[in-house]
C-alpha cells in the first residue's frame, strides 16, 4: 500500500533540498542524552558493556545541584546520562511514563542561534530559546526544539569553546577504564512513532529542518506473517544525519513498534545505529562484556551466498556471531541488533559495518522482525 502523502514529501524535498545547505547545516550529531533512573550505575553499564570511556561530569560537586550528568565518550559518539536527584524535579515525570530513555538528540551547528529561528519560523515548537552558557574555558550557545513524542533537538554551537564539554562540567577522572569496542560514529538513530503519524513526522524534517527523503518502505517491504511496521528514511543535506521514522502497520498481531509505543507511552527514539570498521571484533568484545544480541536461526545463513553475492567475510564466522548481511547497488552492510538495553521492551542499539552499501538492510527486515517476534512473545506482548 502506498501513502498517499508521499508526494508531498517528496514536492516538499524538492523545494528544500538546496535550500537545507543554507538553513540548517549540520556538522554532525553532538551528543545523545538519556533520562535514566539511576545515570552512576549506567554509565557503568554503558563502560563495561560498550566500551565507552570516562569523559565529563556535573553534579553538585560541581555547582548543579538539581541533578547528576555523566558524559561517556567512544570516538564520535558522545552519550550523556542524567538522573535528578529530587523528588519534585520535572525529570521524574518523564522517568515515570517512558522508563529510560533519549530525550536529547543534540545536533552540532556553527549558529545555534540561527538554527533556532529558521526551524521555529517553520513551525518548530521551541524548547530552549538561544542561550549563551559560558566558563572560564569560553562559551556555547545552545537552543532547542521539539521533535515528536517529548523528545527533544538540541543545536549546540561550540566554535569558542575549548572545555570537556559544556560549561559546568569538568573532566571525569576514574581510575576504571575499560578498552573500547571500536564504535565509531552514530550512523542513523530511528523514531518510532503511533498509528498514522510517520507522515507527519517525515514532513516535519522536511518543512521544519530542510531534510530530504532518502527512501519509504510500506507494509509490503516490512512485515511477517504476524506483524508489520512502515518507515520512512530522513537525512539532511550533508547525509550525515539520518532519521528514519517508523509507525505500526495492521497485521494478525501486534507490531513490535505498538509495543514500543505501549511500554514507552508515546512516540520516541527506537534504536541507536554506531558503525564500526570491523563487526566481528566489536560484536564479540561487547559479546564477552554481556550484551545480549537479538538470535538470528542458522538457516539465514544457508542461501546467504545466493542472496548477497560475493562478501569479503568468512560465512562461518558471521553465523558464529548472528551477524546479518545485505546489498544494494553500491555495495554491501553487516549489521546485528542487540535486545533492548533497559528493562521496559524499548530502545535498544544496532551495530552496523557498511562496506559501500548506504541503505539500511531492507533484506535482513524479515529475519530481523521474527527475531523480535520471538522475543516479544517471550514477553507476551505479541
Ligand atoms: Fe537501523
């Protein structure tokens, strides 16, 4: 079924392709914040477990008193954990209908302020007017707007600014310091979104952020014999940002994306993409440090060859790990989906080694939906 709206995506990318290059450039993804219960102990679960390094710290000890942020950090890729510490902060509410969870998808612009106008002049709502924050390492200007469900874009401009982070944080020392796992960068991060609104979500990023669609796949490209979602591709100008959108499609029973939304009481970030330049050896370190991968049966495996064509990759070896393989005319991707990373069933990361491919493994969505479906069953909730 195709969506009738889709034209005027694509009429409204058209329109604004070029022009994204001058509205709203983007360097890169900045920071990524969760809202988490208890920011100390996952910040030692993110170390361990992903191999992320000790970067900044706030809390009271440094003159925030209302909360703690832990700043983790591997190559690009900058993670920050924050908890309140009192009961009547307005965190908790978010805490109490989404679990942990993203708030902040922090995007790095060289005029935040700017950013900010030419997003709310296009209907933006606004969630941080341009404010200067400064400390004796120089200042930022960061300003913000909503995205869909509560969570939120912040545009940070940190051209003078030569601290650990963001002014009020200093350097986390500590003297446990796990080896990386190879993560590089944020490829892609994916919002889910209710019934009927991935439309309006991927007009958002068209009208509002200048961004592009690079690709739609409708209920007959994503679904199982149970369940189905459809989803639509969204980058900016530079490509490197990009925002797939996915909503729930009808099928015999439930889609794993309502059930996302069940448990996360409303629209919000899915998965997280970080590429790595060798699958293998990053998949079986975080193996070894306990994270659980989504299982893959072997028999994905059999015509692999047939399907894929020539790889660089020993098949076994890709069994072995449940690593996942898929072309497209400019080449091909590994990727593996680790189970959600937070005890509500909701956001959980990909791993993803792209070897020319761009496209986001439209091959692997069958495998990858029954093995969501199987855990989703072990939860009762298919
Ligand atoms: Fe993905």
């Amino acid at each position: 079924m195709e969506n009738s709206k889709l034209t005027n995506v694509e009429y409204g990318e058209e329109k604004l392709f070029d022009e994204a290059k001058d509205f709203l450039p983007i360097k890169g993804t900045d920071y990524v914040e969760l809202y988490v219960g208890n920011a100390k102990q996952s910040a030692h679960f993110y170390k361990t477990a992903f191999g992320f390094q000790s970067e900044a710290y706030a809390g009271p000890e440094t003159g925030m008193r209302d909360r703690v942020s832990y700043v983790l950090r591997q190559d690009k890729i900058r993670l920050v954990l924050t908890t309140p510490l009192t009961a009547g902060h307005p965190i908790n509410e978010h805490l109490a209908l989404h679990g942990d969870g993203v708030k902040v998808i922090a995007l790095w612009v060289d005029d935040a302020t700017s950013a900010f106008e030419e997003t709310t002049k296009r209907g933006a709502k606004s969630y941080l007017e341009p404010q200067r924050e400064e400390d004796e390492n120089g200042y930022v200007v960061r300003s913000g707007i909503h995205t869909y469900g509560d969570t939120v874009h912040i545009f940070v401009e940190r051209g003078a600014y030569e601290g650990v982070f963001l002014p009020g944080f200093e350097k986390w020392e500590s003297h446990y310091n796990p080896p990386e796992t190879g993560l590089k960068y944020i490829d892609h991060m994916v919002g889910n979104v209710g019934w009927n609104e991935m439309n309006t979500w991927a007009e958002f990023y068209a009208r509002v952020m200048g961004f592009a669609q690079l690709i739609s796949f409708d209920d007959k490209d994503i679904s199982t014999e149970y369940t189905a979602l459809m989803s639509k591709v969204m980058s900016n100008g530079n490509g490197r940002i990009k925002f797939p959108i996915n909503e729930p499609a009808k099928g015999k029973k439930k889609s794993q994306i309502e059930e996302f939304i069940d448990f996360y009481n409303g629209a919000g970030v899915q998965h997280i993409a970080v590429a790595t330049n060798n699958i293998i050896e990053t998949v079986s370190a975080m193996r070894d440090r306990g994270v659980e991968f989504l299982y893959v049966p072997g028999s994905y495996y059999d015509d692999l060859l047939d399907r894929v064509g020539e790889i660089e990759e020993d098949i076994e070896v890709l069994k072995e790990h449940g690593v996942l393989v898929d072309r497209d005319d400019e080449g091909y991707l590994l990727q593996l989906f680790t189970k959600p990373v937070l005890d509500r069933p909701t956001m959980f990361f990909e791993i993803i080694q792209r070897k020319g491919a761009k496209s986001f493994g439209k091959g692997n969505f069958k495998a990858l939906f029954e093995a969501i479906e199987r855990e989703q069953a072990r939860r009762g909730n298919l």
